[in-house]
C-alpha cells in the first residue's frame, strides 16, 4: 500500500510538471496562486510516510538519518550566515526531491507497467506542446507572470523573439529549460525499456528534434551524447556512459573557473553563444563574489546560500548560478567536492548488483551533469528527482547482492519483509 501511494504521489507531481503552465494559468485565473506549492507536499508524504514506518517499528535507515543531519548542519550554516531560516527552508525543499527519487530509484529508472506507460503519455505529451508552441499555437498562458507571496514567477516566458526559428518554447511546461531538461529525462528511461531497436532510434531523434525547438544549448549539447552512447553494445554502452559521466562532471566543476576573463562575442541568433558570454562575464564571477563575502569558512554559505532561496533574503543579489557546482559549493562548501567524489567513486564501480538499472541510470546522470555546467538543475523538481533515482539506481546497480531493493519498491505483501534491512541500498520501508 506505502509503495502504491508514493507511485501515485510521484506520477502526480510529474504529470503537474509536465502541465505546470496551464496549470498555473488556471490557479492565475481565480487567484489561487498560491495553490501550487500543495505539489510540493507530494514529494513530502513519501519520505514522511517511511521515515514514520520506519521509527515506529525501531530501524531508521542510514539514508534517513544521514539526510536529516546534512540538512540540520548546511541549513544552520545558512542561518549562521545571513540569518535566514526561510531561506534554509526553501534549500531543504529542492533537496527532498533529490531523497524521495533515491527512496524510488527503481520506479523511476527502470519503471514497470502503469509507470511506464505514464512516462510514455508524458514524453509524447511534452513534445507535442513543444512543437505547438513552435508553430505558433496561441496557448493563453504564455507570459503571464503570478505571485506567490512577494515572489513573481513568470509562465511560458516571452522573450520577445519574433523570428518563430529562434523563438524558445515551453508548451505545457513552465519554461523552456523545462522541456528541455524533461524530455531527455524521459527518453533516457523509455529507450532503456524498450528491446526495439527501431523504437529507440525513433524516440532518439524525436526527441533531439523536440530539445532542437527549444533552443536550449546546454540540453542539447549533453543529450546528443548520451543517446550516441545508448546506441552501443552493452559491454561498451555501459563503459562509455561512465566516461562520459566522469568527463562532463569535471566540466561542470571546471568551466566556471576555467572560462574566467574569456571574451565571446554577445551576437544573436538561434543558437549564439550569448548566453554562454552573460555567464562567464557577469553570472558567475558574480556569484563566486557573493559565496567569496558570505561563506563561512570552508562550510559555503548554506543551504539556500544561492539561486532561488536568495529572492527571500537577498533579492538584489539574486544569482540564478546557471551551474550546478556553483551552486552546491555555495550550499555545502568544500563538501560540495567530497559529496560529488563520493558519487564519481560509485560511478566507477563495477556492476554487482541490479544490472537493470545501471545504463539508464548511468545515461540520466551523463546528461543532468553535462546540462549541470550551464544550468543548475538541482532547482528543477523534475530534474532533482531523477537526479536522485539516478543516484540510488547506480547504488542498486554497484551495491553488494542482486537482492538489494530501492527502499519503497521492497514494500510487498510479504509483511515480513518489514523486519529486514539490506547492508548496502537506498533508504528501506524495514
């Protein structure tokens, strides 16, 4: 039943992603903004609801408490540096996305059945939207902006690009770097599910040609890798994707600091690299000055030290980070370098465990580290979500024993099951 309910918590969420502009529009429309942050308690209940399982029967998982003290520790930094427990607050939320995907890794990684299909409706769904947006489709909702709060949250962004070639689109999604980062996610996992060859090349160049209409370089520059690499036999598939997940990792880390006093041209155009020149001469060294004034130490500026939490307690320094590194180095400090050495050391174990799990969830972290260099992806629900499925599929996958489970998916009708706990594996409902 738990793992029923958490399934349903997780297609819920996903499907309001994948339809969060008519959906905010709605809410926009009888000024019930604020009614959407109820999403975020279907990211909440199933961590609640296993972590209560878990303490009333006397065997808290190590994941549980691991989590809850990182969070305790970086959130009081954050406090500690400027004094806001809101903005503590808000990191906390974007990083229970990242626990209840690796809670779900398996579901998510290598779903089954009603799961499955559901990823399937939401990929095709996203595209089509992607492609209606493109063609010119007056969907009602594009540039409207709604307040939560003080915050002002723009839908569907008009740039004010009227050349339809270059013009980014978001279709249902909330923004274009939305449906740009949602698409691969789900491609990633419906190639590894199917045995067809021909319906994996078919859902490949779909959805390049659907991550092409956004616009979105970043996306598209670390998606077309990955689905070269999908392409390859197992053996060499699942060697090349570790490769390839290592290398854009030390891109993520390194081009902030690499591209320093690096002059491109601010031209335009479809796809110009004056995006990528507005980071390396204005976001980032600005963001490496605030963590620079603000840190504490070598323990950063805390949880919520960067990105979106700022607009509560700093709103004129507001930094959007556009890199991953960035940003957890400003959450976690010089923890952020032994968080990501621990996941690259797990990259590059062996397979010992659930096999199934290892290619899809090695392609998902290629792609979220190589779109991590230009975009802070751990803001993304969807993308912090399938971050963390990624995370605890590799752990299945590289783990002691084909028997481990990922900690919601061993719930089943065999109740004795609740009073065992595998050594190695994400969190578990025992």
């Amino acid at each position: 039943m738990l793992m029923i309910l958490s399934k349903v918590c997780v297609s819920l969420y996903l499907s309001i992603y994948a339809f969060e502009a008519p959906v905010r529009y709605g809410l926009f429309l009888v000024g019930k903004d604020w009614v959407i942050l109820a999403r975020d308690g279907l990211m909440i209940l199933p961590v609640v609801l296993v972590s209560v399982s878990q303490m009333v029967r006397g065997r808290l998982d190590w994941s549980f408490v691991l989590f809850s003290g990182l969070i305790v520790f970086h959130g009081l930094v954050l406090v500690g540096t400027v004094g806001s427990v809101v903005g503590a607050a808000y990191g906390a939320k974007l990083l229970i996305n990242l626990l209840t995907g690796f809670l779900l890794a398996s579901q998510l990684v290598a779903p089954k059945r009603w799961m499955l299909r559901l990823f399937a409706v939401l990929w095709c769904v996203t595209i089509a939207g992607a492609v209606a947006d493109k063609v010119g489709v007056p969907f009602p909702w594009i540039g409207i902006e709604t307040v939560i709060g003080n915050l002002t949250v723009d839908v569907s962004k008009d740039w004010s690009i009227q050349d339809p070639f270059s013009r980014r689109v978001a279709g249902f999604t909330r923004s274009s770097i939305s449906a740009a980062g949602f698409i691969p996610l789900l491609a990633i996992v419906l190639m590894g599910a199917s045995r067809s060859l021909l319906m994996r090349t078919f859902m490949a160049v779909v959805s390049v040609g659907a991550v092409f209409l956004t616009t979105q370089k970043g996306a598209l520059l670390a998606f077309v890798p990955v689905v070269g690499l999908l392409w390859l036999e197992l053996p060499a598939r699942a060697l090349m994707l570790r490769i390839g997940a290592l290398v854009f990792m030390l891109a993520c880390v390194a081009v902030p600091f690499l591209t320093v006093g690096l002059y491109l041209p601010h031209s335009a155009g479809v796809f110009s690299l004056s995006s990528f020149a507005m980071r390396i001469s204005d976001t980032w060294p600005q963001a490496l000055v605030w963590i620079q004034h603000q840190q504490l130490l070598v323990f950063g500026v805390g949880l919520g030290g960067l990105g979106g939490a700022q607009r509560l307690y700093a709103p004129d320094y507001f930094n959007p980070a556009d890199n991953m590194f960035l940003l957890l180095y400003a959450f976690f400090g010089v923890f952020a370098i032994l968080y990501l050495a621990v996941l690259a050391w797990r990259i590059a174990q062996p397979a010992r465990g659930e096999r199934a799990l290892l290619v899809p969830s090695l392609g998902l972290l290629m792609f979220l580290l190589g779109d991590g260099a230009v975009i802070s992806i751990i803001e993304d629900q969807a993308a912090a979500l399938f971050f963390g499925a990624a995370v605890g599929g590799l752990w299945l996958a590289t783990g002691q024993g084909a028997s481990a489970r990922s900690g919601l998916a061993a719930v089943g009708p065999r109740w004795r099951r609740l009073t065992r706990i595998a050594p190695i594996k994400p969190a578990s409902v025992a």
